[in-house]
C-alpha cells in the first residue's frame, strides 16, 4: 500500500484537491493564504500589545494554522516515510541550465550548492536569505496577502485586485529569473 504513496500522481491529482479544498473554503465562507498565518503567530506571542496590526481574535484563524501544521507534517512524512531512492529525473535542458549557472545536478532535489551549510551560512548565502525574506515579507504585506492566496483564494472569488497581484507577482518573477538571478550566481 505505501508503495502507491512512492510513485508520482499525475498533476490533476493536487489540482482537484486544490479545487475540493476551495469549495470547501467557499461554503463556509473562509478564504486562503499562508502569509495570514504569520499574523496570527504574532498575535499569539503577544504582538497585539504593541502594534495595532496584530490585535485582532486570533482564534478565528485556528482553522488556517492546522492548515499550516499539516503542510508542515505532511512534508515530513513524505520525506521520510515515503521518500523514494531513485534519482530525481530532470530535463537535460534543465541539467545544462543548472551548469551553466554553476551548479553541478547530482540527483537530488535541494543542490547543495545552493542549500548546503556553506552555501546558507556564506555572506552571500546568508544575505540572499535575509534580503528575499524582508522582501517576499514587505511585499505579501503590501499586496495584501501571498502568492497562495491571491492566486488561489482570491481568484477563485474573483477579486481584481487578485489578478492584478498575480500578474505583478509573475512579472517580478519573470524580471528576477532572467535579469537579476544570471548576476546572483
């Protein structure tokens, strides 16, 4: 039975459980997104007392953090339980891609150099992690909310300005891919 679990589901499969859960998340009325569950953390450890932004009743949004749990576990049970050993299979277009930017395709999903303790605890290393992280952070809370709940959440309600953020947010990606990452590495 857990050998069902090992093989990759076509890709349809996450799309109907993204649709399910959303119906879902329509019929009681709840919308979606993972940058809300970093409000709610603060909240809980008492942000509330101090910014305005964080005083709201954070048990209304119980329901997003087990969403969050869950991720969370269901990684870990997919990376230990169910983690297959043969190599990740990838595009030779992708692999050459990869050596050109310097970084050597050995099979597995995270690259070492890119995610190795030399690489996360280098200056650069480090400073990539902190300078994306203020911005992916600045930029969920200015656009009012993440990719994840614009893109799922919001477009499923139809809202503009959903579409308008998502169409910023593959804008931006598409700048980053080819004008600003072949100068990072």
């Amino acid at each position: 039975m857990l050998e069902l679990f090992k093989q990759p589901w076509p890709w349809y499969t996450s799309g109907a459980a993204i649709a399910f859960i959303m119906v879902l998340l329509l019929y009681f009325g709840k919308s979606f997104g993972v940058s809300s569950n970093l409000r709610t953390i603060c909240t809980i450890a008492g942000a509330g007392k101090k910014v305005k932004f964080f005083d709201f009743d954070w048990k209304t949004q119980k329901w997003n953090l087990l969403f969050i749990f869950g991720g969370v576990l269901g990684g870990l049970i997919s990376s230990t339980l169910l983690q297959d050993d043969q190599p990740l299979q990838l595009a030779a277009a992708t692999i050459a891609d990869l050596k050109a930017e310097g970084i050597v395709f050995n099979g597995t999903l995270n690259p070492t150099q890119l995610f190795g303790t030399d690489a996360i605890f280098s200056f650069k290393g480090f400073s990539l992690l902190l300078i994306g992280g203020v911005l992916v952070g600045f930029g969920s809370r200015y656009a009012g909310g993440c990719t994840s709940g614009h893109a799922i959440s919001g477009l499923t309600n139809l809202q503009l300005p959903s579409l308008v953020a998502v169409v910023g947010f593959f804008i931006g990606g598409l700048v980053t891919t080819h004008l600003i990452l072949p100068y990072l590495f």
